[in-house]
C-alpha cells in the first residue's frame, strides 16, 4: 500500500523567469516583481511620481494635425 501514495514529482515551473532588477541588476523576486525589493520598487514609483519618466512630444506633431485636416 506505501506504492499507491507514492507520486512522481511533477515539474513546476516559476510563472515569470527571474529578470534582473531595473534598478540594481540584482535578481528580481516574485513579491516585488520586476524588482528584488519593496526599496527598489518605491524608488522607480518617486521617480514616476516626480515626473523623471516622461514621454518626449515633438513639436511638429500639432503641426503635422493642423495641415492634415485643411
């Protein structure tokens, strides 16, 4: 009867592959994913939060808008 408990392991596989942190390069952690840390983690949020990541707009694009619709 030990036989019919005994299982074969089944692989498990991670959801995500460990990337390393955006901030430090160490490995990132499921909890804090993509980041190793909640200290990581807050830095990148102060920077969104203080405007440090912004998408650049050129000029010509309202341009391109007023000669398009005329």
């Amino acid at each position: 009867m030990a036989g019919e408990d005994e299982r074969p392991m089944a692989k498990v596989e991670p959801l995500r592959k460990t990337r390393p942190c955006p901030e430090c390069s160490r490995p990132s952690t499921r909890e804090n994913y993509p980041f190793c840390s909640d200290r990581c983690r807050n830095l990148d949020l102060s920077r969104w939060l203080k405007g440090s990541y912004a998408i650049p707009v050129a000029e010509d694009e309202s341009k391109a808008e007023d000669d398009g619709r005329g």
